[in-house]
C-alpha cells in the first residue's frame, strides 16, 4: 500500500520503489483535461497532500482579506500572487490583533472527506505559510528583514505567537488520523539563504525544533517545503530531527553535491525542474532528469520521494508530465 511505501522512504526502511507527488497546478489539470487526468489513471499517486479550510462561520471580508487580515493581489500574468495589505505593517497593532482559531469547527471538514475517498495512501496534512512566510504576510517583507535586526522582541513575539497556531493545527490534523505534517516556508533565493545562517539559527531553528517535536511526540513525520539555495541550513534541519525536506531546484543547489553531502541522513523530496527542463525540454531531457534524482538523492534504502521541486504549471508540455511518470515507474524499482 502507498502509506507503507511512503513510510519505509521516509525512514529508510528499504521500500520496493520510490513514491511519488503529483504536484501538478490546478490550471494544468484545467489546460490539459481528461487527456492528463486520464493518462494518470495508471499512475495513482501515494500521498493525498490535504489542506485546512476557513472555519464555518467565518464571513468573506468587504476588501478580499483572507482569514488573518491579509489581502492579496494576483501577479502579472496570472500565475501566483502577492500581499498587498498587511494587517501587522505597524507593531502597533499586535496587541489588537486576533489570530485565527487553529481548532475552529469545519477546519478539517473538507481533509476528512478526502480521506474517506483517498484509503490507502499516505495522509499529509500542511500546515502552510508557517513561520517566516506567515510572519512577513502579516508584517511586510522588507519590515520583517528589518526587523529581525532592529526589532528583536516584537520579532520573537510574532513568531511564538504563529508558532501557537501552528502547533495548534498539528494536533488537529494528527486527531484526524493524518501520516506527516508539510510545513511551508521558503528561506532560500536562487543562489543564496534570504537571511544569514546565524539568524534562522537564533530566531527559526529552535521554533522548527518544537514543531519537529510535536509531530515527533504524536507520530507523525515532519516535511519542510523550501524553495531556494538552503544548502547552508540542511544540516541544522537534519540535528532537530526534520524528517523530509521537500524542493532542491536544481538551477539554486547542485543535487548530486546534496546527495553526497547528505543523502542518508534525511529524506529527500522533489529535485525535479520545474523552471528549465519541465517546460522547455524535451521527452528524453526530462527522462534523465527522473534518473539522476532517483540515483543521487536516493540510496538503496530509501530516502527519497518524487516530485517536482515547485508544481508543475501550464506551460509544461503534456509530453514533458507524461514522461515524469512513466521515468519514474521505470527508474523507481531499486532491484529492477
């Protein structure tokens, strides 16, 4: 079964193949229709990634702001989007401020009804916008950058007070019967951390190290998706105990000099291009690009799940998704 499988690569338990992600973009299952829904068919993936939704009495704000005050705007071309309005741009209103019940009824609804059509695969519940993500949603990019220099205490006190929220939501997913926890934030630039190592040592590291610790402590693996260069920081995610580390884009780290490095210590997840080879190779260049994931941030027992390192988007060529599957069904077999 897929939970079996996905479990015995999470903690190298020697699994029979190597599991796999879809992380394919809505759109690209709209562009693309029956012909890729179709074509999955044959290759059923083993993890169902589940989300929370808004509470059930929670009304729509008039502007468009989410549920923690934050207003988004989409991004030129209609691919992602950005914050526009931050509802902690001033430390002021913090003390005001109310965070968003993590244990709030209809939270979990829609996840428990996947599960119900999803029996057999591994159940992972994300917990997404974690710290950083949440803190400069809330804050500004530039305030929170700032800040984690010139305003030290308020920055602590933000993160203490998402990381309440956070925890809160991963007693819920594990009350719903959940595998592991996805945790989102992306420290990393293309070629380089977004802040130095010292600082996601002092104010990041221990935080991640409580959260590790409660899923730890209610059986549950913990996933840290990371887009970017944190070639610099897997080490420290590997002492407080992460279990999987989820995006490795091949254009901002070497995956074979990650694979040598670490591969073995931490359970690999991702590493396929969706910037470069997804949307502009072809067949064959995606094929070698499934192969050379597998061989070097695999090992013989396991320690590596497939996905694409950032969802694969409409403009990959159906070609290109197919062969993502197919490879990995012909190179996922370590014995074959």
């Amino acid at each position: 079964m897929s939970r079996e499988l996905v479990r015995k690569a999470v903690e190298f338990d020697s699994p029979e193949r190597v599991p796999f992600l879809y992380w394919i973009d809505s759109r690209t299952f709209q562009k693309y229709g029956e012909a890729l829904t179709d074509f999955l068919k044959d290759f059923p993936e083993d993890i169902c990634q589940l989300h929370i939704t808004t509470p059930k009495d929670w009304q729509p704000a008039p502007d468009g702001s989410d549920e923690w005050g934050c207003k988004r705007r989409a991004a030129t071309g209609g691919l992602g989007s950005r914050i526009e309005k931050h509802p902690l741009e001033r430390w002021e209103a913090l003390s005001d401020y109310v965070f968003p019940d993590p244990y709030a009824p209809g939270r979990f609804d829609r996840a428990a009804e996947q599960m119900k059509v999803s029996p057999g695969r591994y159940f992972l519940g994300t917990v997404g916008n974690t710290i950083f993500e949440r803190m400069h949603f809330l804050h500004g990019f530039e305030n929170t950058l700032e800040d984690l220099y010139l305003n030290r205490d308020r920055i602590e006190e933000l993160a203490d007070r998402i990381l309440e929220f956070d925890i809160g939501l991963i007693h819920g997913w594990a009350k719903l019967g959940v595998d592991g926890i996805f945790f989102m934030d992306d420290y990393g630039l293309q070629n380089q951390l977004v802040m130095p190592p010292k600082l996601f040592r002092q104010i990041f590291k221990p935080r991640y190290r409580q959260l590790i610790e409660v899923c730890h402590k209610l059986g549950l693996h913990a996933f840290l998706h990371s887009c970017g260069n944190v070639y610099e920081i897997i080490p420290d995610l590997i002492e407080i105990g992460l279990d999987v580390l989820q995006g490795l884009q091949p254009h901002a780290m070497d995956i074979e000099q990650v694979g040598r490095r670490f591969g073995g210590q931490i359970c690999f997840m991702g590493g396929l291009d969706a910037q470069c080879t997804l949307p502009f190779g072809t067949p064959e260049e995606v094929r070698q690009m499934v192969k050379k994931c597998i061989q070097h941030l695999g090992t013989s027992k396991g320690g590596y799940i497939g996905s694409p390192s950032t969802e694969i988007l409409p403009d990959t060529p159906l070609e290109n998704i197919k062969a993502v599957f197919r490879s990995w069904w012909e190179f996922g077999y370590p014995e074959r």
